[in-house]
C-alpha cells in the first residue's frame, strides 16, 4: 500500500496485490466498506463459539430487529444472540441459535443499580434469580451481574460514593448468594468489567462504575469461590483500563466464563483501523482451553452484515 492508502480498510484490489502472509493477514482483516463479504466469512474452524449482541443493531441506525440479525447470524455461523429477555428465546430458537447469556432482567441500563448498593442489592438478586429461573428452564448457560456504580445514588454524582472496599464486600455477598442459587439451578453468573475512560457516548464507556479495573472484578470472583460465579472478560474493556490483555487471559484462564469483543478505539469493527488483534487474542482463548462464548459486541459504522461477517472471520482462528 501507498503512504496515503496506511490505516484504511484493505480492498480486495489491494489483497490481489499481496503475497503470502501477508496477503492472509489481511484478507482475515475483512472488506472496505460497501463491499460485500466472500461465502468464506461463514465460521468453520469450530474453535471459538461466536454470538452477537442484539442491543448493537436494535438501537443502531440500522435498526434490526431480533428476527434479522437471527436470520443474518445462523448464516454466519454464529451459534447465539444474546443478553435477552427469556421472552426474545423463541425467536432465536427457531433459527436453530441459543442465548449465550442473559441479561439480568433489571431496567436500563441495567449496570447502574448493581450488587455493590445496599439500596439495590435487593432488588437486583431478586430480580435476577427470577431470570435464573427461566435460564434453567429453557438451558441459557449463563447470566450477566454488575458491580454497579460506585455513587450511593447512581443518578447523583454529589451523593457520596461507596469505598472499593465497601463496594467489593458488598459485590461478594450479592455473587455468593446468586452463585449458591446458580449450583441449584446450574446457571452461571457472570461479572462484567467495564471502562470509566470513555464519556464519548452511553455505550462506549461508563464513568461512575465501580468495576472498572479487571484485577479488581477478578479478585471479588475468587473471593466469591464458586465454579458458578465467572468473570466476564470483555476484551473491549480490559483493552482501554488494563490492556496486556493475552498475559490477562492466561492469568485468569481460570475465572472466565464469557467473552465480550469490539475495536478500540470507538467501540466500533474488529477491522485493521483498531488496536486489537482479534485472531491472536481468539487464539490466546483457544489455548488456554476456553470452551466458552465469544459474543460480538461493537457498534457496526458501516452495512452491519458486512461488519459482522468481517468479525466472524477474525474470529474464526
């Protein structure tokens, strides 16, 4: 590629013009936009279970509903839409696909209320036990947990602010008695780590949450100490506040039940204008003997099924 032609999306002009690794390397790296994906995106290797998160075309500009991106993800290969409701499972039943996780079934945004609040602790185990229930019934493996923002009234920044240590006390009771109820049920819970860094936009990043630090999220897990209570590692997240995210993976090989990706910068594709290199991150789970989902959670900017098809690819190792 010419200097001007650095940091752009290849073409496959440009792929007919590279040889050997290279010419691999980026054809793994997907299409510029506007051009469609090859039958060859399709998973195959059967390494990594892939999924897909609803919320990131629903509340889009593309705006699928759940039926759409069913329809696009089975002929993907991708094995599950999830965090949804248990009244959204039919509809990716009947596409043959599963729901990976669930979400918790609080109101959203469902990570600003969670186990480290006394005032909501509550409510939020109620609320998800009772998810639980249905998760068991219908076979979804797992569901999703939060710490919560860190300010005693999520709404209000002047309200004072839970401790870490507090916080990590609280978060602990919360998962060891959703984890007891998860043995019963064999349901697994899992914590999300997410990024405070980024005030961009509501989804990009989450100033206040108090489970902002993977080591932190980690270290309440193994307090926790239940093979029903997992870390989820969103890849995205641990990028922007932790990074060193293959030594991470190894580390805690143990404590990870889901995987969450998307582009940093922006939240955005896997494609080569990000800092991550999924194939190697995906490899890094596959030898560690993760048997796991990967669930695709970035916001598409350009034809969502090119995007996610570009995703499965990388993914695909």
């Amino acid at each position: 590629m010419t200097k001007s032609e650095f940091g752009k999306e290849p073409t496959r002009r440009h792929l007919l013009g590279c040889g050997g690794a290279a010419a691999a390397t980026l054809a793994a790296c997907g299409a510029g936009a506007g051009e469609a994906e090859p039958q060859w995106t399709r998973a195959v290797n059967g390494r990594i279970r892939q999924s897909v998160c609803l919320w990131c075309y629903e509340s889009s500009e593309w705006a699928w509903d759940l039926d759409t991106l069913a329809q696009h993800a089975a002929s993907l290969g991708i094995q599950s839409v999830e965090l949804l409701a248990p009244e959204q499972w039919p509809t990716v039943k009947k596409h043959g696909l599963e729901c990976a996780i669930a979400g918790n079934g609080m109101p959203a945004p469902p990570f600003t209320k969670g186990l480290n609040n006394p005032r909501y602790q509550e409510e939020v185990v109620a609320v998800t036990k009772k998810t639980m229930d249905a998760c068991a019934e219908h076979g979804v493996p797992s569901i999703i947990a939060f710490t919560g923002y860190k300010w005693k009234d999520p709404d209000d920044p002047q309200s004072g602010e839970i401790s870490l240590e507090e916080g990590a006390r609280n978060t602990v009771e919360g998962l060891r008695e959703l984890a007891a109820y998860g043995e019963e049920k064999e349901v697994t819970v899992c914590l999300e780590m997410l990024n405070t860094r980024d005030d961009t936009h509501p989804m990009k990043g989450h100033p206040g949450y108090q489970g902002d630090d993977i080591d932190y999220c980690a270290d309440i897990i193994a307090e926790v100490g239940s093979p029903r209570a997992k870390l989820l590692f969103d890849i995205y997240h641990v990028q922007i506040m932790n990074g060193d995210v293959i030594r991470r993976i190894g580390e805690l090989r143990d404590l990870i039940g889901h995987v969450h990706t998307a582009g940093n910068p922006g939240r955005n594709e896997l494609h080569l204008r990000q800092e991550i290199h999924y194939p190697s991150v995906m490899e890094a789970l596959v030898d560690i003997g993760y048997e796991g989902y990967v669930g695709q959670e970035f916001i598409p900017t350009r034809d969502p099924l090119d995007s996610l098809a570009q995703a499965v690819r990388l993914c695909d190792v």
